[in-house]
C-alpha cells in the first residue's frame, strides 16, 4: 500500500519518551505496519491496542502478539472503527489520513499524544495568530489541546525515503480552553473567517449585517484562538447565519493566491 517505515531505534525510542510511557499506561498506536515502533512501545507500556488497516502485516503482527503477551492488535480503518479508551497515543500517522485521524483522538479522553506526521501539517497545528499556516485547523485543535512540535524528522530517516520531512507531535489533552456555542456552528465560522483570512474583521462582519464587533477589529489572521470562541458565541446570540464556503469558492481563491 506504498507505505514508508521509520526503522531508525534511537527515533523510535526518543518518539515513545517524549510520551513519557510508563506501565501503567494503556497505548493506542494506530498503523504499525511491521511492528517496528509496536514493539518499542510494548516493552515500555503496560497495553499496547495497534489498529492496522493493511492485512498483509498479519503475519508480522502475530509474531509480535505471540512474544508480548500485552499487545492485542485488531484489523481495520481506524478512521471508521471506535477507538479504544487509553490513556496514551503513539502512533506514526499515515499520511493520507492524519488530520482526520488527530481529529478523532481528540474527541477520546486520553492525557497525551505523540505523533508523527508531515512537518507542515505539524506547523500548522502549532501556529499562532500571523504565523505561516496559522487556520481554523490550528484555532479547532489549540482549544482542545497543548501542541507542539518535538522534533523534525528529514525524508532519508525512512525506507524507502520520502521527498518530505515529517515530525513529533505532542498533543496534551485539555479542557476546552474557550467556550464555542456547537461544534458544527464553530466549525462553520472558522470555516468563513478564515477564508477571508486577510480582511479585517469589520469588514466580515459588516458582510454579515452585523455591526458591532465583540473583539478589538484586526485581520481575521491575527484573532488569538479564543477570540474566534468570543465572535462565533456571538454570532450564534444574534442568530445570524454563516455561509458555506463552497469547493468552487476554495478553487478559485487558491488559483488567485498562486497567481
């Protein structure tokens, strides 16, 4: 399925410290593939749950399952099954499917996660208002969690190598930081304002019959994470309705942004 593995031991070791595993701990690893980082966790956690989409590593699988009595591995998409209740989260992500998985771990009540992913989706998540990447997806996982980034892993660490690097995430679990007034009304106002990302607030607002501004008035990139929260409870008070962004919409500003 074209995966690529991390096989460097003092990488693996270094990714399964910064979760500060003891044997207490219950660990969700979501795609091991050969096992490689699975066993660095088995021999450091209490219970490790690997969920493995790939069938063609079931023979690698049971090997391990047969030499740690404190591995239980299940076969599926992870992004469709009901994730376990554990307490910790190691997993090297697969590419393809990171952000909606990282999204889905954040809905568990887990303590910490550590997680490998492309370094720009890592950027992303830990970017501040002004910041290059700085979106709803940074604001949306910034008021569930602590995040920052580790440690930046070059394409040649892997086998076979990749023509991107990635890094080590750490997402420590909070409580909501800010009140939103739903998760679907929040979504949606991130969804707009960030798409006029680079206009002031004013003058959103004003587009949306809405005179008065809850927050100080400044480019919708510069809005500090709780003060979405401020804007979208008070839109939601007044009942204004938010439009959708459409896929067309999105096209054509990206085409206007790479002329």
């Amino acid at each position: 399925m074209g995966q690529n593995f991390l096989k460097n031991v003092k990488l693996l070791e270094k990714e399964a410290d910064y979760a500060f595993l003891n044997k207490d701990d219950f660990v969700l690893e979501i795609g091991p593939g050969i096992g490689n980082l699975t066993e660095v966790l088995c021999r450091k956690a209490g219970k490790v749950f690997a969920i493995e989409k790939d069938t063609g590593f079931k023979e690698h699988m049971s090997l391990l399952e047969n030499k740690f009595q404190n591995l239980e591995v299940v076969f599926g998409d992870a992004t469709e099954i009901n994730l376990p209740n554990c307490n910790k989260v190691v997993s090297n992500l697969p590419f393809n499917v990171a952000l909606p998985l990282i999204f889905k771990i954040l809905q568990k009540d887990y303590d910490v996660a550590v997680l490998i992913c492309q370094e720009r989706l890592a950027r992303r998540i830990c970017a501040g208002p002004g910041e290059t990447g700085y979106s709803r997806i940074s604001v949306s996982i910034q008021r569930l969690a602590d995040t920052e980034v580790l440690k930046t892993i070059p394409g040649s660490a892997y086998e076979p190598k990749i023509d991107v690097s990635t890094a080590i995430l750490r997402l420590r679990k909070t409580k909501p930081k800010f009140r939103a007034p739903s998760e679907e009304f929040f979504k949606r106002t991130l969804e707009y304002l960030f798409f006029r990302r680079n206009q002031k607030l004013s003058r959103v607002l004003s587009d949306l019959s809405c005179k008065k501004i809850p927050v100080e008035d400044k480019k919708i990139s510069m809005l500090r994470p709780g003060e979405f929260g401020k804007i979208s409870l008070y839109l939601k008070s007044k009942k204004i309705k938010i439009p959708k962004v459409t896929n067309e919409q999105k096209r054509k500003a990206q085409k206007y942004q790479k002329e």
